[in-house]
C-alpha cells in the first residue's frame, strides 16, 4: 500500500478513499495519523520517493538482521572478524589461553 501527500505545506492525504488534511511544520516534519499507520502493519520505516509531484511513502518492514549486518558494516567489522571474536570467545571458555589474531 502507498501513501500519497501533495506537494505542498498542508495537502490531502489520500488512503482507502478517505482524505485527511495533515500540516507539514517548519523543520520539514509530518506526523501520520495511527489509524492510518495500522492500517499498514505500523511500520517504524518508510521508503519514502517523489513521482509526478507527489511524495510516496511505501511501509519498508526492516529486518532486524538486516539492521545488525548494517551496524557491523559500519563499523567496519567483517565475518573474519567476527569468527576471530567466536574462536577467542571459545578459548576463554575451555581454559586455553586466549590469542588475538593483530
């Protein structure tokens, strides 16, 4: 499901053939009503794109795995790292003593 917004300050909002007036504020922010919102799983995200002068928001269901890889990947973590972390992790369970690969 699409939620459609003119492009404009305050434009209609048009869902399952309702219309509902919502005002954008001075820092660029909308605020979607809840029954609106439930209608479509109340999402956290939106994927959000502008076609024929209107802004699209489609509801983007993010996995939460897909936030972690996100995460790691930004911290520059790789699968070697993280097996590295498992193996040391393991050592220090089993009494060996720990090396950390530099």
């Amino acid at each position: 499901m699409t939620v459609a917004v003119q492009g404009c300050n305050v434009g209609p909002l048009r869902f399952r053939k309702a219309t509902m007036r919502i005002k954008m504020t001075s820092r660029n922010q909308l605020t979607l009503p809840r029954s609106l919102t439930e209608q479509v799983g109340a999402p956290e995200c939106f994927e959000v794109e502008v076609r024929d002068g209107r802004i699209l928001l489609t509801p983007a269901h993010i996995q939460r795995g897909d936030s972690v890889r996100e995460r790691l990947e930004g911290l520059g973590i790789d699968g070697a790292d993280i097996g590295d972390a498992i193996a040391w992790a393991r050592q220090r369970r089993t009494g060996t003593p720990a090396t950390i690969k530099t």
